[in-house]
C-alpha cells in the first residue's frame, strides 16, 4: 500500500494496491471453493469485502490478508465520511484509525476509544446491524463521550 495525504487532519491514508486485493481476493474466494475474480479491478475493494463477509456468515474466519484488506478499505471510507482525530477506532488485529472531527489526541491513551471485531465492523459498515444492536450485544466496546459511531454508519 501507498500512503497518500487526505483531508484528514494528517492521517496518511493508504492506497490500496490492486495486485494485492486481488491476490487477497482470490485467496479468499479459494478458500470459499468460489471461482477467482474476473470483474473489473475498480470493483475489487467491495468484492473483497463482500467475500470476507461470505466467508463470516458461513462460520469461517476469513483468510488474514483479506480480512485485514477488507477492514482497512472500511475503515478508510469512515475516515473519508468521518474526518478527523478525535476517536481512536480499533479493529485487532487488522487496523486502527482516527476519525471524527473534534478536539486532537495527541497523547497517550486516546479518550475516546472504540474497539470491535472485523465481523462486528463490516456488518456494522455495511447495514448489516446498527451500532445500538452492537453494543447491546457487547460486541462493540466504547469509552469517552464522542465514542459513538452511529451518525457515520452505515457507509
């Protein structure tokens, strides 16, 4: 991945390489015992994404890269749909960024902290359940009082 500056504060934000999504993709749609992908090369973040969700709902832990590629592609449309870095937002052991506008971290343990499980993200980043849901089921935690995801969710 390439880090290119957005307007994000100065968060360095990663582009994607495509050989690498599709090397992760393919991987993942192997282990699905799923054809490769033939689809256009703009379309492989949401096929990613869309695989490591199948592989989840069919009981199955994702295969690493595409399940860190997945999470990152996510994670960086919050970034772009929620600017900023006030809210740490954590999803071990695949990525961590800051969004939300508001008073800059710079220290320390930041004080607004949310922290789930790649499952949790995508189904949360794609409509797949609502952060109330999310956190009623525990699945979600959050501390600090800019700590709630929902105005950006779904993606």
């Amino acid at each position: 991945m390439n880090d290119s500056r957005e307007d994000n504060g100065d968060v360095a934000r990663r582009k994607m390489d495509p050989e690498s999504l599709r090397s992760a993709l393919d991987a993942q749609l192997v282990a699905l015992e799923e054809p490769t992908y033939d689809g256009p090369a703009s379309s492989l973040p949401d096929a990613l994404v869309a695989a490591v969700l199948t592989a989840y709902e069919r009981g199955l832990r994702p295969e690493r890269d595409a399940g860190r590629l997945a999470v990152r592609h996510l994670l960086d449309k919050l970034t772009t749909a929620a600017p900023g870095r006030t809210v740490e937002v954590r999803v071990p052991p695949y990525a961590a960024v800051q969004a939300v506008a508001g008073p800059r971290h710079t220290r320390g343990t930041p004080p607004n902290v949310v922290e789930m499980d790649g499952h949790t993200w995508i189904a949360l980043a794609l409509g797949r359940m609502t952060w109330d849901e999310a956190v009623a089921k525990g699945a979600v935690s959050a501390s600090g009082s800019r700590a709630d995801l929902s105005d950006y969710l779904p993606l």
